[in-house]
C-alpha cells in the first residue's frame, strides 16, 4: 500500500472500526451452481416506521422455497433506495443476524437507470460460512442497517424498497434476489432489472486511450531497461510495515514461468526488525488518473520456506503523497490481501479501499472499504476503475466493490506494487522465512473504463502483436 511513513497500527485500528462497524462489504462470488430446482422468496421487516430517520433498517430473512438445497453464498438480495444527494455516500452494518454478521456482507451500487423513487442499492450476500438452506428453511433473522457516512438525517419516503408500515415479517416483492445469477425473486424499479453480470460486457476495446502496459521481460532489479521504462525499485527507509526494517531491490527479480517471465517480490524475516527485508517496485512518474488499471497477481498464502502466521500485506495500488493533513487532493486505490490477517482479523482477507484522505496524527482516516474473508492464494486478474462517478474494482471479471464519487481523485498518482510485513507479533520464531509476491503485467488505460472483458482482449493484442513495454501516457 502507501509508502507513506504513518503508523500503520494507528490506521489498521481506525480501519478495523470502521469496517467492523460501518464499511461497505463486498460479495465475492466463490462457486457457480445451477438454480434448478431452487427457489428464492425474501421477507422484509423496518425496525421503525418513520420515513425520517439517522439510518435505515432493512431487516431480512432469505426462505428456500424451492426442492433443493441451496447454498447461500449463490444468494444476492438488493435493496433499493434513492440518495439523499448526489454526493451522499453511505455505510453499511450488520447489527444480528442468526447466521452470524460475519458471513453477511453488503455493498452498495449504482443503478444504471435512475428513476424518482431509486438511483442506488444496497446488495446483500453470504460467505461460504453461511452454509446452505434446505427446502422450505430460512436464514432467520438479518438485523442490517445503512447510513450516510456523514450521520446526516435521511428521508425514505421516496425509497423504492422501504415500507413503513411493514412492521412485522412478510414477503417483499419490492427488493429482489438472484440465485446463481438468475433473478428468482422481487421486481427492481423499472429499467434496472438485476443480471449476473450487471450487463452482457463488450469483448473489443474501444480505439484510441494513451496505454501503459508492461509484461515485466526485464532480467534483474538492474536492468537498465527497467528504469529506462520508468520504475523505480525501491531502496529508502521508512513505513510502512516494521521499524528497522529494509527495502531490499534484490529481493525483486524477474523468473520465467513456462516461458512467461514474471515480477517477484520477495519478503523476509528472521523475527526482528533488522532482519525483516520489505520489496516495493513503483512509477516514477505521477501522471495517472482516471481510466483503467489492471494487473495479474499471484498471492501466496504460505510462506515458501520457514514458519507461517507473518502478518504480510500483498498490495497492487495507485496513490499521490499528501501534502497536508486532511488535504482533500490526496487519493489512493489499493487491493491489499492478507493472508494470515491483522488489523484485528484473523485469517485471510482482501480489501480494496478507496481514500479520500487521511491526518496521520492524531489518526482520522477518509475512506470506503470492500472485502472478503477467504483465501485469495494463486493467480487473480485485478481491475480497478476510475470515471467521474465512480470507483469500480474487480477480481477475476466479478465485480468486488463499487465506491461513491466523494473518492474520486483530484490529482494524478503513481502504480504500486509491495510485500510488507505489518508487525512481528503474527510469528515470532526467530526461524528465517520468506513469502512471494509474483507480478505477470500491468496495464493502465487513459480515461477509458474498461470491462473486464475488455481488459483480457487488449492484453491479448498488446501480446499476439509482441509488444513487452508500451507508455503512451502522457506526463501530469
């Protein structure tokens, strides 16, 4: 993430709050199954019937009402409501739900077609903890909540999805709910009808779009190329991750991989700070903004020699540097992947953040996260992307989390990648250890948002045409 020299423990404290209590989740979708022979009806409850109020209180239960078994992490319910402003951005909660709030995620997202009574939704969906629903079983009671990040009042007379009167449990046809894809229940307001993806994507790119794009074909961390193409490998001290620890460039190298060479980061500790050796390989230039990012990355979530339980963050980020505290121009995008967790989380997680901005001391932090809690470990395809609207990310062509316009940027940033370890108390053998971090490429396109599709079919162009290196971006 940031190489900015903040505390990092102070961050990871403020963010766990906020993502325990407040931050938008994302569903990830884990396994594909059929919806044959299943069926979905959602009933709906408001704590409170007042149209004015500092939250909303969707209350839920999801009931199989269907002759088969059904896994609930293929279950997405989507809550409709409109904004309060076109500015508002808001937060999600899960305050009790019998299948426990942790296997509950929720993230908000945009309708394509706004209408006077819903211009966004609130989509909930299950971890693979949240187990299956048997034929004519429910999940019980959900307890969720949403609020604007500002606690400023909200109106939900004109919300699609609220029902002020509906005090007690009963079947909602005013939220809808897809099962493995198909919408089996509910009617969306018009126009905005839910699929599995939001759109039938196009497969060609659009012409035109300053690109940058590397296949990283470099022979070592001294290439001369590798400069030459604008990386800088990172020597300097300082955070984030252990005090006293190093950044080492010889630890990136460059492997070939059944005849594909790919970027290695490479971190290492032995248990103390002056051990531990941290890797960071970043653009020297600052001139990228809106449009879209893409990398393929490999996560690891096993150390590849010594003990496991390091505290380790596997990044792929962009990010300026902030000039002052609380300075409303900075900006940074990050997929971070955790794979024996910290900051309060126990085992693997993955985020994606969106920062507005931050004030290092004392700690206030301005961000929307997503993420999910399972393992990430092997290849992914990583898509990030930037209009005047919204911040979309992505994993493997599914969308992860979609963040409001309050963190857009407002001034041009440098691509990151780095392997950092958050502190020593994960594993505190003095046992030497070593995790990878691997890089295949990494492609940004200028002002063009790209479908994942899209992405996938201009790096095969950029490749069948053998091009390694491309930087038509033009200077901030």
């Amino acid at each position: 993430m940031s190489t900015r020299a903040t505390s990092r423990a102070a961050r990871a404290a403020l963010a766990l709050a906020a993502i325990a209590g407040s931050a938008a989740l994302a569903t990830f979708p884990l396994t594909t199954a059929s919806a044959s022979g299943g069926g979905i009806a959602v009933q709906y409850r408001t704590s409170a019937s007042g149209a004015t109020a500092d939250q909303s209180e969707p209350w839920l239960k999801v009931r199989n009402t269907g002759t088969t078994a059904v896994a609930l992490n293929q279950v997405k319910v989507r809550y409709y409501f409109k904004a309060d402003s076109p500015t508002a951005t808001y937060r999600f909660a899960c305050s009790w739900a019998v299948k426990g709030c942790s296997a509950v995620t929720g993230t908000f997202g945009t309708l394509a077609n706004p209408t006077a009574t819903a211009d966004r939704y609130l989509e909930i969906g299950f971890t693979p903890a949240a187990g299956t629903l048997a034929p004519g079983a429910d999940t019980g009671d959900m307890q969720l909540r949403f609020y604007q990040s500002s606690w400023q009042t909200l109106n939900q007379s004109d919300d699609y999805s609220f029902g002020g009167a509906q005090t007690a449990y009963a079947d909602w046809t005013k939220v809808t709910a897809q099962l493995a894809g198909v919408n089996v229940w509910g009617t969306a307001p018009a126009g905005n009808e839910p699929t599995d993806p939001p759109t039938t994507p196009p497969t060609t790119p659009p012409g035109g779009g300053a690109t940058l794009f590397d296949d990283f074909s470099y022979t070592s961390h001294t290439d001369p190329a590798l400069a030459s193409h604008g990386w800088s490998v990172r020597s300097n001290s300082g955070g984030p991750g252990v005090p006293g620890a190093t950044w080492d460039p010889s630890k990136v190298t460059f492997v070939n991989q059944s005849g594909n060479t790919v970027m290695n980061l490479e971190t290492s500790s032995a248990g103390t700070g002056a051990t531990t050796t941290h890797t960071e390989v970043l653009t020297k230039a600052t001139k990228f903004k809106n449009g879209t990012y893409a990398a393929r990355v490999k996560f690891s979530d096993a150390p590849k020699y010594g003990p496991d339980g390091d505290r380790i963050v596997q990044t792929f980020f962009t990010i300026n540097d902030l000039k002052a505290p609380m300075a409303d121009d900075y900006a940074e995008y990050d997929f971070e992947y955790l794979p024996n967790g910290g900051w309060g989380e126990p085992a693997n997680i993955l985020y994606t953040t969106s920062w507005e901005t931050y004030n290092p001391d004392p700690w206030q932090a301005v961000n929307q996260h997503s993420e999910s809690r399972t393992t990430f470990a092997g290849w992914h395809d990583l898509v990030v992307t930037i209009d005047d609207s919204r911040i979309t990310y992505y994993v493997d062509g599914a969308v992860f989390g979609t963040h409001d316009a309050a963190y857009l940027p407002e001034r041009p940033m440098s691509i990151n990648f780095n392997q950092w370890l958050i502190d020593l108390n994960g594993q505190t053998s003095t046992t030497p250890r070593a995790y990878d971090q691997q890089v295949d490429y990494v492609l940004h396109v200028k002002d063009q948002v790209l479908t994942p599709a899209q992405v996938t079919a201009k790096l095969a162009a950029l490749r069948a045409a053998g091009t390694a290196f491309v930087d038509e971006v033009p200077a901030s």
